[in-house]
C-alpha cells in the first residue's frame, strides 16, 4: 500500500468537501488534492468542488477533527481560506457552553500540501479544556461536542474515527452482508487518521496491555490477538513505532477473559498498515496518539499463521463485543483473502479432483463443494500472484451422490455438488506448485482450497486435450473453444522446439525422416535407408529425426547401423513427438545440420524408389511429393507436407508466420496458393496409414486457413 | 548360369542384373556396402565358419567332383576381401557353387523346410556337387549348432527382427554377403527369408542367383503363414490389404499392401520358384509371382528304408496314429470330438486304437483338460508323448493309418511323405496341400474340414482290411535326397541355362 508515513514525503489528508461550511458554499481550490480516498468516501462520491465567485467579505473555514480523546487530547486541523497564514482561534463547545478556545498553531504539512498554501493549521486542546470537558460529560453523558472557529456558525467536522465515544450497548450492527467491506473502509480511514497525526510525538509510558501473537493474512492485512484495558473504543488509528514510525487502522473486538481482570478484555483485531512484523524488533503500538498509551507485542513477537490465530479467536466470536465483530469475522472469510483456513471454520466443504492446464490459455478445473446454506455464486483461481476468474456462463455442475456422507439429507444439494469451471489466462509452470480455488458464495463469504500439484496434469499438445472431453462433452461448442484451438495449435509448434541431438553431421542438402509410430515401419524406413543412402550425392545427408518412446532403442540401434554402412553424413535428433517433427526442421538443419535445403519424410510416409530418386534432386523452391495410397496403386497420390522439399529459409519463414495445425504440418493439406507454386512428384511415396483425426484435432484445425 | 556379380561392392555404382532376362530385376540398384575397414571395426557378429568337429550321422562321403573347391575353414572368417572387389572376379571356375540357405539348422530345429533344405543340401553333395549348407543360427545357440562339413552359419538377434515386413538386422545381410563372397558362392537357394529378413535376401539376389523354395504362406498371410483369419479361425482363400486388416487391427490396410509390395519387390528378385505342392504354387502365383518362374517339386526323405507290410487278421485291431506338434492348428480337438462319437460305438471302439504322437504346443489349459478327460474316458485313445524323429519311421510302421485332421490348409507336410514311405495311408482333411497329396480314396481318406462325425465316419471305413490294401496299392513313391536333388537341378539348369552362353560351365555333373 503506501510506503510508512514520514514527513518527507508529505502525506496528503483526507479533504472531504462537503456543504458545511459555514456559508454553505464549497470551497474552491485550485488543483483537486491528490487524495486516495477511503471506501466509504467512495460510497459518498466526493463533490467536485465547483468553482464559484467567492464572496470577498465572508470568511471561509475548512478543518477537521482529527483526534478527539478526553483523556488526552483533542486535535485536528483548521484554515481560514481566505488567509491561510492566518491563525483560527477555536472554540471547544459543550452542547451550548463554551469550554474553552485555543489558536491554531501546529505545522500540518499535509494540509498546507494539499491546499497548496502555507501557515500552522494544526491544533491541539489539552489540559484544563479537556477536564471540564471530562466533568461535563459526567453530568451530561448525552453531551455534544463541537469545535467552531471563533464567531463562526462553522462547525469543524469529526474525522469519522474521532467520533466521541458511545457506550458498547449502542453499536449498530453492521448488516449481514457486506460488513468486511465496511470494516476495511474502516481500516482505511483509521490508517488514514493515524498518517496525519504522524507529526504528534510518542512517548511510551503508559502500557495498557500486549499484542500475544501476530499474523499476516494475503491481503497484507495484520491479524493480532491478545489484551489490552477496556476503554470502550473498537478501532483507532495507530502509530507503530518499530525500526521507523507507520501508521495504521487497527478494529478488533472485545471478549472476557478468566485470566484477566474486569478493566482489562481479550481482544482479537486486525491492523492495517505497511508495518512488516519481525521476530527481530520489539515494537509499539500506540494505541492513544498524544498520550502515551500503548499496547507492546510479546519479545519475541509470536508470528503464527493465520489458521492458527483464527483457530484461537473462533471460540470468543460469539461472546465478543464490538460492532467489528460480523466484519472480523466475514474478513476473515472474505472473499477477498485467500487464506485457506481451518477445515472446521465453516460448514462448507469443497475439493479439487482434476486440474488440467493449457499454457497460455488457462485450464478447467474439476471438484465439489457442498454448503448447506450457502450457494455457489462465482469461482476464481489463483496461480502465483496471477488471479483468474471463472466465466459463471461455462461452469457445469453435476450431481455428486457419492458425497452423501459429507452432507447428509442434502440431496438438493448433491444434485449440484460437482463442478467444473474453466478460467481463462496464463499459468506458468512455477505456479502450478500454488495454485487455490476460491469459492464465493451469495452471502459474499468465500472458500479457499489449496488444490495439491499432484491433481494438476498439464496439457500440452492438442492430443492431449482430448481428455477435456470428459468435462466438456461438446467443448468444441464453448465459447472459448476458438482460443483454446488457438493455444493448442500454437503448443504444438512449440513443443516441436525441444531438440536433443544424439549426433549431427553437416550436409548441404538433408533428406530428414520421422521415424515411424510402430517398430514395424522403423524396420521398414531403416531397410530403405540402408538400399539408397550410397545412391545419394554426396553432399546429402540423411537425419533420423526421432522420439524417446519406446522405440528410441530401436532407433539408435538402426541409427548406428547406417552410420557403418554409409560415408554419407548421417544425424540423429531426437525430438518430443515424432507427429510434429516437421516444426522441428528448421531448428535442426540451421543450427546442427547446417543444410540449406531438405526433402522431408513424415512418420506415416514411405518413400518409394521414385521418391529416393527425387529427394535428392528437389533443391530449389517447394517441391510436394504425392502421397499415394498404397492400397490403390493406380490412384493418384496427393500433394501434402507429409512428404515434401524445400529450402530451409523458406520453411522457417513459413512456420513462423502462419497458425499452422495442430498435430502436425501434415495434418491439413497444403494451401492451395501453395499448390500452384509448388513442383510435384508423382509416385513419390505411400502413406502407411491415413490417420483418422479425433472429432476434437478436426475441430481445432477447423477453424482456421492453413 | 551364374550371373555376373556387383562389381560395385564398396562403391555406389548401379550394376544392372543382366544375368537373368526379367523385366522386374533390371535395372535395379546395387545395395552398397561400406569398405571393408567398417567390417572389421564395426562390431558385426562375425561369420564364423565353423571348423568340422562333428562327422553328421549316416552321410555320405561327399564324392566331390575333380573341380569341387570344398573348403573348411579351421577358424572363423572375418576378413574382407583384402581390396575392394572394383573388379570381376577372376572366372570362370570349372564348377558352380551352389549354397542352400535355410532360416535354421536340423541341429537346432526339425521344422519341415529346414529339413527339406538340409536333405536337398545332401542330396546335391551325394551327386557331387558343389554345394553348401548356410543355415541361420540365434546367437545365443552359437553353443547348440552342429555344423557338418560344409555347412555354415549367419547369426542373428532375434530381438531385432520385425515380423511384420521381415526385416532384420543389417548385419544379418552383411554375414550373408561376406559368405557368399568368400564362399564364392555361385547360387542361392533360399528355403526361407524367416530369421535372415527380406533385405539380406534382396541383397544376395542382386549378388547371386537365387532359386526362392516356398514352405508356407508367410509371406501371403501375417497370421504364422496359416491363411486362417483371426479370430475366427475361419479358411481364408486370398489376402489383402482390407482383409488382412480385418484380422489385425493393429496394422493399417496400407501397411499390408506395403508388407506385400516389400514382399514382391524382393521375392522377384529370384530367378525361380520352387514350391513342393501345386495348392501353395497357385496361392503364390495368385499371388504375384510369375507363374513362369514357378516350379513343383515334391520334397524328399534323407533315410528310406523297406516298409514293414503287416498282415491284417480278422479280428485285427486298427491303429490310427497322429504325428506331429499338437497345436492348435493341427487339429487334434477334432479327433477328441470323434473319439466321443466313437465311444458311442461300441463295436467300432472295440475295433481300433488311436494313438497320439507329439508334444502339446500353445495349447489352452482347457484343451490339455480336455485332452486328459478323453484320455482317462476312452480306452481305445492312448498318448504316446513326443517322438525322435529317428523313430518315426517304426513308430509309423506301428500304425495302419496317419492321420491329420489339420485346421488349416497345410502345403506338403513331411508326414505324408514320411507315412508314404513306410506305405500307411492317411486319414486327413480334405483341403489345401493334404487334399493334394493324399489323393482321396487312392492314397487315402479325406474328411469334410473341422467334421468330427465325418471323421469317424472315415475312420470306421478305413477300419477293412480290403479298403486299407486298396489305400496302400495307391500310395505313391517318395523322393529320396538325390531324387530331390535332380529335381532341384533341372530348374538350376533351367535358370542356368539362360547364362549358359555367358558361361563356360553349366552346373557339374557327378
């Protein structure tokens, strides 16, 4: 959030305009302060000053109430706007009696920044004011305070934090939803409170209780436990003075404790601040700015997880006492945070069975969760510091009977216990080890789960993605299925980047195969090497590109064969998929074979002797040798990537400007501009099987022109 | 006769194959070797020509010819030719060498081809000629063959052999051209492409003639070369691509078409065919081969001796005896089933014996319970376990019928020949190769395929005195070896004769 308060870099006041002016005119300024303003600010949208025709004759006022504590001080800010060097005397009023007045004479550099003007707008009531004030309370607990620049109708407005105090008993609840919202608006205004009584000296001589344990929570919030001497105050800005001075909001609720005597209450709160807690200092918190009251941490401070803390606190949420109280707890629970908490905090329960990840698109998500009250409104995922939402349009539910015994009697909702939902955005391969599933229900509560690496399985060819079928029946019908076929052909081509080179031998020109799918085509593919690679010019080379599946052995075993029974250069790559091994053309020939042109044979192809004859002759340009079915001989063969020639410049400009398919090259035919380039070669080789593409490969390369 | 060979050995000229007159072999480029340091350095198994140890039992003494170069080598041969061959070898020699190549040993396995291929390999040397046994040998039996005079072997990892298109190890090729050039072999006849693969075979036929005998449809049919469908089991009369697919899956139709595209590429290469029945010559020709290059010739017996002719009594108890594995394809479930028919019969169960010869193969758990109950159930059906194959002619002799209900169509079992020889008819299935030697009702009884009842039937027929002598008048002669032999040269000559103008010597008389 903002870096710990300090004069020098001049933190700026929340400036409210509101119509209290004394005239009932709105100030005008010149430039609009550059204010991060709280969340209930929000709510009140600022009034944009309007700029108007000041009135010369008529004093304008602006200040505030910062800090309004009997017991030690009332302060704030006040300015003459007509003359900001001019000092304000004010008046502390009670009810209709004036109790006594002061000047204003204090430096605040943040309003003096803020309104662009100069003079001391600070001031301070102390001492004698304060006592009659404490005395007229006692008579008159209804009593309402009020600081007035002196022959003024303009009543300086309490900074929403300084609001006297009001007995336990009055606290208006918060509502039932939206109460951790409220309560970090709070947060925010006391931290704001606590930045501009940062000037206000502190002197540690009145310990009023300890901080007994301390926890960070993911929203950077400090969640903190222990007691402190009831004063009937909830929340309040605070000044932690650690290695520097910073500010922060502290809100919290009380609880009785046995331990602890009658003027004294467990507390369990939560601060806002920059302030980082360390095993290695012993901090402060002054609790009561300008008083030296303060609350002084444990030595060493106990940092806990957060789990723990919440552990501690949840058996006193119920017999606490604050207006905090629901916020505390829907913070904790909050939408917002992705802590994961104790299983037994709520009733609701929920699972990751299957995460399956597309790089550079997202991944769908399989699980339950069950509440017995609450219903499923959005989920999101968070992989590292990357935060994904669900579109609630594509998640399905399924009914989940076999959870029976984790919700019993809950058929209605079994009926609807499983999900799956698919979140759309890049999960790099270093956040799959933390990745966790929010899940937020209409009461605007959430749930987090941390969803085990072990349940992630990462998809990463288009084969692969066949398995999402399972989720998604008709995936290829989902709006986000042109993106996914996008990602999924772009994975293929990458994937084809990882090479290891077993050996590699410079040639000129290469004849390069994929190996075959089945040891039966590997012997055949070899065989017809081992006949024509001495028929060859001698400035071609032949490279084995290969997979390490379980016919890497056979591979290497024939590799080595050929390079006894040959002179010719002979280079064996291995490659991730045999299916894609034409992405991987131009990286092996540039960089290891260093040919500069090439005839290529894919995994299903088999050259004939009028192929052997021509892939050596087939140098300039793009030469497609026909496929022909083998079955039907007197069948023309096709023109197709499955077998063709090319020079290696041309082949990687064309890769790496075109969406090719997914599952290799040769998995969709030529276009047809290329067609009427390219050269032909009738009879060139037979294809060992036609593939029949998966419903879902046809989908992914249906989509767009080769 | 022999053709000119590659003078291109570690070079990659192109050596058209001008010595036999074909279209399908001109013209087709030399297989190139690399030179002789890769040999020596390449880690090849090497071709060992084994010295003689062991004299082969009731051979024999070659009657070499005066120009038979009949060498034995005391050690292996690993050496190249000491320069590269770029030029013809000096010729002509006075007499041709001729190697017959068989996928195995007798000394390792009794198969019918290898042992067709070894009694031809005699029956040549028994007419002085000069011809030489090369047999294939897995390497982990290098310490199991029995090399006989004369005879060699090429080793092979069976673990690197692909039994779809029948491809092996290059080095297999390499051994068996590094034989044939040190041999100075002349020609080859093949009795299998099995354990040596298709491109050794392609290579040698570029290197040699070579005569290709047939001993079953491996080549047509992916299924152990039965021409039985898969699973089904059912006959099946002609492959193809679609068809064979059907019966495996796993492969894809264009993958059949191109196993049998392989298959004829390099089978054609022959310049003749020999098939020892007229049933697996037209499935060949059918095939593809050239009906011209084709040629029948029965397969002959090495040991031959006077059969034992018994006499018949009135109340004579009739043996029927099977010989032979006892696999799933040979059918010994049919006689099972005809044995219950039969012990439905009391008189006729009174009347004969059947008698089991052979060691159970690949057989269920089931069939061997099956097998057992109907041993334990019927008196007159009596295992006698496996045999010596030096003993099948007794064992034989014991019997008054063979029989062979096989399941599949079988080509020219040695079983016929091997009953014929000591004059017992047979009893089989009217199909296939069977069909075509035991001519019904002359040389014996056929019964309707996978038909129990039939079998019994033919086997209560067969149990007369009178239908038993009329079936052994009917038997016809057996080939001996050197029978064999001469068959065997007739085609040499045939396919010698076409280079008999370029030649000086024709193949050598005794």
């Amino acid at each position: 959030m903002n870096s710990p308060a300090t004069p020098e870099n001049e933190y700026e006041p929340e400036i409210f305009y509101e119509n209290n002016s004394i005239a009932g005119i709105l100030t005008p300024k010149v430039e609009t302060p550059l204010v991060e303003a709280p969340v209930e600010s929000q709510v009140d949208a600022p009034i944009e000053p309007e700029v108007e025709t000041p009135k010369p004759d008529i004093v304008r006022y602006e200040g505030r109430v910062d800090y309004f504590d009997l017991n030690s001080t009332i302060n704030g800010w006040a300015l003459n706007l007509n003359d900001s060097d001019a000092p304000v005397v004010l008046e502390f009023w009670a009810d209709s009696m004036l109790l006594g007045t002061c000047e204003t004479s204090l430096p605040r550099p943040d309003v003096l920044n803020a309104f662009k003007c100069s003079g001391l707008p600070g001031y301070a009531f102390e001492g004698e004011t304060l006592a009659k004030a404490r005395s007229y309370q006692e008579i008159n607990p209804e009593v309402v305070f009020a600081v007035r620049p002196e022959n003024s109708g303009f009543t300086l407005k309490f900074t929403n934090s300084t609001q006297p105090a009001e007995t336990p008993e009055t606290f208006q609840e918060e509502p039932e939803t939206g109460a951790d919202l409220a309560l970090m608006g709070r947060l925010s205004a006391l931290e704001g409170e606590a930045h501009s009584l940062y000037g206000i000296p502190v002197r540690a001589d009145s310990c009023v209780g300890f901080i007994e344990a301390i926890a960070r929570d993911e929203n950077n919030l400090i969640w903190v436990i222990g007691w402190m001497q009831r004063d009937d105050l909830v929340d309040r800005p605070v000044i932690i003075q650690d290695d520097a001075k910073y500010a922060a909001g502290l809100a919290y609720t009380l609880f009785t404790r046995p331990d602890l005597p009658p003027e004294a209450a467990g507390f369990v709160g939560v601060l806002q601040t920059d302030w980082q807690p360390s095993t290695d200092t012993a901090p402060i918190f002054f609790i009561q700015i300008g008083t030296g009251r303060h609350l002084r941490a444990v030595n060493p401070i106990n940092i806990v997880p957060k789990t723990t803390l919440i552990s501690y606190a949840r058996p006193h949420w119920q017999s606490a006492k604050s207006k905090h109280n629901l916020g505390l707890q829907h913070l904790v629970a909050n939408s917002q945070s992705w802590d994961i908490l104790p299983e037994d905090y709520s009733p609701e329960r929920m699972a990751v069975e299957d995460v399956q990840v597309i790089a550079k698109f997202g991944c769908f998500v399989t699980g339950w969760a069950v509440s017995p009250t609450k219903k499923l409104d959005t989920l999101h995922l968070r992989a590292g510091q990357t935060v994904m939402s669900c579109d609630p349009a594509v998640i399905t539910f399924k009914p989940r009977p076999d959870l029976s015994s984790v919700l019993p009697n809950g058929d209605d909702v079994l009926q609807r216990a499983g999900f799956s939902a698919f979140f759309e955005g890049d999960i790099e391969d270093t956040d799959i080890n933390d990745l966790r599933l929010k899940i937020v229900y209409n009461d605007r509560t959430a749930l987090n789960f941390q969803i085990s690496p072990k349940q992630v399985r990462k998809i990463s060819h288009s084969g692969g993605a066949t398995r999402l079928q399972t989720i998604y029946p008709t995936i290829m019908a989902e709006p986000f299925f042109p993106r996914m076929a996008k990602a999924l052909r772009r994975l293929d081509k990458q994937r084809a980047r990882t090479i290891t080179v077993l050996q590699a031998q410079t040639a000129a020109h290469a004849v390069v195969f994929a190996t075959p799918r089945s040891q039966s085509d590997i012997f055949l593919m070899f065989a017809g090497i081992r006949e024509h690679v001495n028929s060859l010019p001698n400035d071609t080379g032949i490279v084995i590109l290969a997979s390490s599946d379980e016919f890497r052995a056979t591979a290497v075993f024939h590799f080595n064969e050929l390079k006894r029974c040959t002179d010719h250069p002979v280079s064996l790559v291995f490659v991730e998929d045999v299916r894609l091994a034409s992405y991987a053309v131009p990286a092996v020939l540039e960089k290891h074979v260093q040919a500069k042109t090439f005839a290529y044979v894919a995994s299903g192809t088999h050259l004939s002797a009028a192929g052997w004859r021509a892939v050596s002759q087939a140098r300039e340009g793009l030469t497609f040798f026909d496929v022909g079915n083998p079955v039907q001989p007197t069948a023309a063969g096709e023109a197709s990537f499955s077998c063709f020639a090319w020079n290696v410049v041309g082949i990687k400009a064309y890769l790496d400007r075109t969406d090719t398919p997914a599952g290799g090259l040769e998995s969709l035919p030529p276009a047809s501009k290329l067609l009427t380039l390219a050269r032909r070669v009738p009879g060139a080789a037979s294809a060992l099987f036609f593939p029949s593409p998966s419903p879902l490969l046809h989908a992914i390369n249906s989509r767009f022109e080769s | 006769m022999k053709k000119p060979k590659s003078t291109a050995k570690f070079t990659s000229q192109t050596v058209p194959n001008s010595a036999v007159a074909k279209p399908a072999v001109t013209n087709l480029p030399i297989s190139v070797q690399t030179a002789p340091v890769q040999i020596e350095t390449a880690q090849i198994e090497p071709v060992q020509i084994e010295p003689v140890q062991i004299e082969p039992v009731q051979i024999e003494p070659v009657q070499t010819g005066p120009a038979s170069p009949v060498t034995v080598h005391s050690g292996p041969v690993m050496t190249a030719p000491d320069a590269p061959a770029t030029e013809p070898r000096p010729k002509p020699k006075a007499s041709q060498r001729i190697a017959v190549v068989s996928h195995s040993h007798p000394s390792i396995s009794k198969g019918g081809a290898e042992i067709a291929a070894y009694t031809l390999f005699h029956g040549l040397r028994r007419l002085g000629y000069d011809a030489v046994f090369i047999g294939a040998c897995q390497q982990s039996q290098r310490g199991k063959i029995e090399l006989g005079p004369n005879e060699y072997a090429l080793y092979y990892d069976p673990h690197i052999y692909d039994h779809f298109y029948h491809l092996a190890s290059g080095e297999v090729g390499i051994q068996l051209m590094t034989l044939i050039r040190e041999l100075d072999i002349d020609l080859l006849n093949f009795h299998h492409f099995f354990n040596m693969g298709l491109a050794a075979f392609k290579e040698a036929a570029q290197e040699a003639s070579v005569v290709f005998t047939i001993h079953e449809f491996l080549s047509i049919c992916h299924n152990h070369g039965q021409m039985i469908t898969r699973p089904a089991q059912i006959l099946c009369s002609a492959s193809s691509p679609n068809a064979c697919g059907a019966c495996f899956p796993e492969y894809s139709s264009q993958q059949f078409a191109l196993r049998k595209q392989n298959f004829l590429d390099s089978l054609t290469l022959a310049d003749a065919f020999v098939s020892p029945s007229h049933f697996l010559a037209d499935r060949f020709v059918a095939w593809g081969l050239e009906r011209d290059r084709m040629n029948v010739i029965e397969n002959g017996l090495m040991h031959l001796h006077p059969p034992h002719l018994a006499s018949h009594a009135e109340n004579h108890i009739w043996k029927f005896g099977f010989f032979g594995q006892i696999n799933p394809f040979k059918g010994v479930d049919i006689i099972l089933q005809a044995c219950e028919l039969i012990s439905k019969k009391p008189d006729l169960a009174a009347g004969i014996r059947i008698l089991i010869h052979g060691n159970l193969i690949g057989q269920s758990d089931s069939f061997v319970k099956k097998f057992e109950d109907a041993l334990e159930a019927y008196d007159f059906l009596s295992y006698l376990g496996a045999y010596n194959n030096s003993s099948v002619n007794s064992l034989m002799e014991n019997c008054d019928y063979i029989l062979m209900p096989s399941r599949w169509w079988e080509n020219s079992p040695v079983v016929i020949q091997e009953a014929y020889a000591v004059k017992r008819p047979l009893i089989c299935t009217g199909i296939g190769g069977m069909a075509e030697k035991v001519i019904n009702n002359v040389s014996g009884l056929h019964f309707a395929f996978n038909d129990p009842a039939d079998l019994m039937a033919v086997i209560e027929k067969g149990a007369s005195a009178s239908v038993h002598s009329a079936l052994v008048n009917g038997i016809p002669a057996v080939l001996t070896a050197d029978d064999m032999a001469r068959e065997y040269l007739n085609v040499f000559k045939h396919i010698g004769a076409s280079v008999a103008a370029a030649e000086t010597d024709a193949v050598p008389a005794e």
